[in-house]
C-alpha cells in the first residue's frame, strides 16, 4: 500500500522535496552573508576607526574573543 502512495504522490513528493532543499539553501546564504557583514563591521571598526577590542565587542554585542578571531582572520589575509 505505501508503494502505491508513493508512486501516486511521486511528483509531489519530489516537488516539496525541492522546496524544502531550496528554503535550506536560502537560510544559509543569508546566515552566510550576515556573517560577512559583522566580520565587515568588525573590521571596519578596528582598521578604519581604530577601535580596541573591547569597544569593538561592545559596539557589535559580540565577545571579545569572537572580535580577536575575526581580527586575527583578517590579519592572516592580509599576509
């Protein structure tokens, strides 16, 4: 009985399938770009503004060991 469940529902199955793996696909993408955008700030803040840590990670509501990370990031990309 199931298999002829399946086999009737076969297209909709396949098709919330495939809504399901794009909504996933969405989420992480924009997870993916907000991260850039704090990484960006944090940045911005310590290179350009020439912040300390501490007021980096009070200014973007972040620990200061995630701030030192991404500064440590971004000064190994710039080797």
């Amino acid at each position: 009985m199931n298999d002829v469940l399946r086999e009737f529902f076969k297209e909709e199955i396949k098709a919330n399938e495939e809504q399901a793996m794009n909504r996933g696909w969405k989420k992480g993408m924009e997870k993916g770009i907000e991260k850039g955008r704090e990484e960006g700030r944090i940045e911005t803040l310590y290179t350009d503004c020439n912040m300390s840590v501490s007021d980096i990670a009070k200014k973007v509501s972040k620990s200061e060991d995630y701030v030192k990370e991404i500064i440590k990031k971004i000064s190994a990309a710039c080797l």
